[in-house]
C-alpha cells in the first residue's frame, strides 16, 4: 500500500527545478519527486546492449558527426 509523504521547507530552487522536470516529462510535480527517488533511490541495473544503444542515440542527436577516433583524440587532448 502507498504511502503519503509530506515535504516541507523546500528550497525554492530545487522546487523549481522539480517543476520544470516535471513539465518537460508531462507528469504532475508528484510523480516526478516519485521517479526522482526511485532514480537515487532504487539502484538500476541496465544491460550493457541497452547501454550502447542510449550512448548511440545521444551521439546521432549532436550536431554534426563524431567518429570513434575523434572523441579519442580529444579526450587524449584533455589529458596533462
């Protein structure tokens, strides 16, 4: 059975933040403080497959194309 939880005293920041997030996913602010615990919360175990294929996806959402050999080359770049 579900319970309630009453917050709070919350920082006005972290309350806009959680209504923003809220919006961008469309859920009321209440599922959202719920996903949000479940995400710290709950530890995730995602296969590795379904790793590569959210890796791949942000990779084809960026502007222009990357190529395995120039991220390489960049994160060498960022080394002392």
């Amino acid at each position: 059975m579900p319970t309630n939880l009453t917050l709070k005293n919350i920082p006005d920041e972290v309350y806009d933040r959680l209504r923003w997030s809220a919006e961008t996913h469309r859920r009321s602010i209440n599922n959202e403080a719920i996903v949000c615990l479940e995400a710290i919360l709950t530890p995730a175990s995602i296969p590795v497959s379904e790793r590569i294929l959210r890796a791949r996806g942000l990779r084809a959402d960026l502007p222009g194309k990357f190529k395995a050999k120039d991220i390489d080359g960049l994160k060498r770049d960022g080394r002392p």
